[in-house]
C-alpha cells in the first residue's frame, strides 16, 4: 500500500521593484472561493520570488486577510516598493511503501 502526505506549508516572499508584480489573483469571499494565484507571468518579479499557481493568499503586508477579494487588492495595489505576501501550498511529500 502507498502512502503519500498532503500538506499545507506556509510560505513567506518578499517581491521588490514595483507593479506590477506578475500575478493574477482569483476567488475570495464574494465567489465562495479561496482566493488563489492563478497565474505567474513568466521573467515578473512574481516569479522571481517563486510565486506559483495555486497558492492560496493569506496576508499581504502583514494584514491577515478575511478573505474579499477586494481587500486583497486594494493592499497589493497600495503596494509601492515592496509587496509582503504569505501564501499557503501544497506540499505533496513522495509516496513510500508501506
């Protein structure tokens, strides 16, 4: 029998320069969704820090977020030189025989 772990990991990026950053963001409160990264331009500041798509936004310049979409983006567009960010992934560890 296999036996694969699932598990979110915290992750922590700190995207400097400025806007935009290269990623899209999707969901939130308003759609019943989380709200996640859905896209990471390729060669973006975004991608540098090794955003990916998937990752699901927790804060953004140490502001908890509740989850609107809205509020998301009014703190990353108030965002001039830097763009603290905490995403939560998932972290998929190898499958072993057990």
């Amino acid at each position: 029998m296999l036996a694969c772990q699932h598990l979110f990991i915290r992750e922590q990026v700190l995207l400097r320069g400025r806007a935009p950053w290269g990623f899209t963001l999707r969901g939130g409160t308003e759609h019943r969704e989380p709200l996640l990264i859905t896209k990471v331009e390729e060669g973006s500041v975004a991608a540098a820090v090794r955003l990916q798509a998937g990752d699901e936004m927790v804060s953004v310049n140490t502001v908890t977020l509740s989850g609107s979409r809205q509020e998301a983006i009014c703190l990353v567009k108030s965002s001039h030189n830097s763009l603290a960010l905490v995403v939560r992934r998932w972290d998929v560890q190898p499958c072993s025989r057990s």
